[in-house]
C-alpha cells in the first residue's frame, strides 16, 4: 500500500512540474507579445491631418513624444521635429494646412506659429516687423523690413544700398534665388553654412547637396510645380500626366513658396546671410 501511495504522489509532482513549467512558457511568450504590441503602440505619426499619434514622431535630437503637429515642424525649425519635416512658410503640410502665398498673404489661415498656434492669418509683412510668437521662427527681421529688392520672396532690413539702390538686390553677401530660381548675390546659404555657391533652384530641388539650402531636395525627377507656385514636386501621377492639374488639390489652393523657396530657405536656413525673414 506504501508503494502504491508513493507512487501516486510521485506522478502527482510530475504533473504539477510540467504545468508549472508549461504554464511559465505561455507567460514568455505572453509577455514577449504583449511587449511587442506595447513597442509598436508606443511608436509616435502623424495622423493625416497632421496632429501626433503617440506624441508625434522622434525629433532630430532623438527626443521622441514632443506632440508637436505636422504644420509647426513644417513650419518652424525646431530639433525636435523629424529630420527633413521643415517646408517652410510658404508651403502647405498637407491639403488643410495654412501657409503664405507668393505675395505674403495667409492662405488657409497661415503659417503655424512659432507658440503651435494655427490660423492666425498673418501676412508674411507683419511677422518680418513684428516679434509675435503666433509668427514662424525666424520671421522676424525687424521693424524696418522691406521685401528683398531683388525679387525673391524674403523680407530684409531697410538699410545701406537695400534702400538706396533697388536694382543692387539685398546687398553683398545676401543670396537669395529669383523668381527664375536663378542665384542671386552667389544663392541662399548651404545648410553646412557656405554661401556664394550659385547653385539654382533647381540643381537644389534635384541634388542632396550641403551646399543647398535645409530642406531644398525633393528627389532625382524634381520639377517645377505645374500650378505655377514657385516650387518643385516630384514627377509622378498627375503633376506629369496632366499639366492643367497642377500638383494636385492641396497644391492648387496654395500657390506659395516652396521647400527651398527663397523666403523660407533663403530667409530660415540661410537666414544669418540675408537677415532673415519667411
């Protein structure tokens, strides 16, 4: 009878075994997905209207959770937005997002500010001679601001031959693209801060080069917007295939600047060289 009971308890603590040890694997394993689907929900976007998922995707400093909109990066050099997210002023993030147009009128309610507000419906003028944080970084110039005399896109302080002499463009050492998308005073600053490197618009828009400006480069077919803003997009769908429709819907309600249009580029990352000004 002792053996028999003996016996009994032996396969009793086999099997509490195996389940314990059965039971530990689905746990693994349980945990390892859980943490799987944890990491993947835990991974900042955008959403298509621009506004963060998650907090918003990692910013160039490696910070990541920033909440920051899909318009303010676009808008507004901050290291924490994504690496390349800067359009600038004058172009729009995405279908409903404000901006200014050619002229410096808000579009859609403008540029968002450098405080994340939206709609303010600034123009570009007011925010070169006023310091308003409902204003993009770097708009400002200063209370003397005038638009750059040598055509492009960007404000730049009232001073020296800027005034007395128009046909002189903003100055030695302000670059600066035309409407043409020709160099002006050697082009706007390289985002490595080299100036004078009289690159065109569009070798920038085409080519991934420092020389350029921050966030010129579109792609390898870039080409000019056909909604006639003074832009590049990429040659695909039908920007190539139907001329008459421009860059598409979003594109043909803001006729403005572009990723490297001088006032953004030329007045934000090359600001230092022009003084400033979307």
């Amino acid at each position: 009878m002792k053996r028999m009971w003996a016996a009994l308890a032996a396969v009793f603590a086999l099997c509490l075994v195996v389940a314990g040890c059965s039971g530990s694997g689905d746990s693994t394993h349980s945990t390892s997905s859980s943490s799987s689907v944890s990491n993947v929900a835990k991974t900042g976007t955008w959403d298509k209207e621009g506004k963060p998922v998650n907090g918003g995707p990692a910013g160039a400093d490696g910070s990541s959770g920033n909440n920051l909109t899909k318009d303010y990066c676009a808008h507004n050099i901050d290291p924490k937005c994504p690496r390349g997210s800067y359009l600038g002023a004058h172009v729009a993030a995405h279908e409903k997002s404000g901006s200014w147009d050619a002229n410096g009128n808000p579009v859609n309610g403008g540029p968002t500010g450098a405080d994340g507000s939206t709609g303010n419906n600034l123009t570009q003028e007011y925010c070169a001679r006023n310091e308003d944080p409902a204003c993009p970084k770097g708009s400002y110039v200063g209370p003397n601001a005038i638009r750059n005399p040598d055509g492009s896109h960007s404000f730049v302080k009232c001073e020296g031959t800027v005034c007395t002499n128009p046909n002189h463009g903003g100055g030695e050492g302000t670059g600066a693209w035309d409407a043409n998308g020709k160099p002006v005073n050697g082009g706007p600053t390289g985002a490595d801060g080299s100036t004078g490197n009289n690159l065109t618009h569009e070798y920038c828009a085409q080519n991934e080069d420092p020389a350029c400006p921050h966030g010129t480069y579109v792609g390898p077919n870039a080409i000019k917007s056909p909604d006639g803003a003074n832009r590049y997009v990429p040659c695909e769908g039908t920007v190539c295939t139907n001329p008459n429709h421009g860059a598409g819907a979003a594109s043909d309600d803001h006729s403005d600047g572009d990723p490297g249009d001088d006032p953004d580029h030329a007045d934000k990352a090359p600001r230092s060289a022009e003084a400033g000004g979307n």
